[in-house]
C-alpha cells in the first residue's frame, strides 16, 4: 500500500477543547471518511505514525439545520474515530504529517 492510500484514511485531526483533554488518556480524535472502518484505520495509524492502536471508537455526526439570517442553512455531517493508543506511546499532531 502507498503513502497515498494510507492518507487517504485520515482526514485531519480533530482538535476541540473535548478532544484535547482526552490526549491525557492516550487518545487521539482524527476526521475520517465517511467510508472509513475499524480495522482499516487501525491498519494506517499504525503503518503511518508507528505506535500501537489497542482500540477505536467511531462517531457518526449527523448533519444539521441552522436558521442564519432568516434563511434555512444545512451544515454537513462527518465521522470522527477516537483512537487509544498503548500506554506510553503518543503522536504528535503539531509536528504535522
């Protein structure tokens, strides 16, 4: 598998106040496709940032109406995996990819 395809898996972090606290127990959030499954992420974390994934959660945001100057606006939902690493280990997503 290339570089590529590995990347196209992971779509971005998700930093949030929420997300930055859960790094304090060895987990991170990333924006994934909406295709994306368990065991193919796990696959690509692993190969791409070369730690040990013990578990993955994934959330299925829905998309929302919001009502912005009068008129109806549709915002888009998204998938969001929470991924726990091994004790001791971490990623660094300032660094960049």
């Amino acid at each position: 598998m290339s570089k590529v395809h590995l990347y196209d898996k992971i779509l971005a972090p998700f930093v949030t106040e929420k997300s930055t606290n859960l790094s304090e127990y060895n987990k991170i959030v990333f924006k994934v496709p909406s295709r994306a499954n368990k065991k193919n992420l796990k696959n690509n974390i692993e190969k791409i940032f070369k730690v040990n994934v013990t578990k993955i959660n994934i959330i299925n945001k829905q998309s929302t109406t919001k009502l912005t100057r009068g008129q109806k606006v549709k915002k888009p939902g998204f998938k969001k995996a929470i991924v726990t690493l091994k004790k001791g280990q971490s990623i660094d997503l300032t660094s960049g990819i």
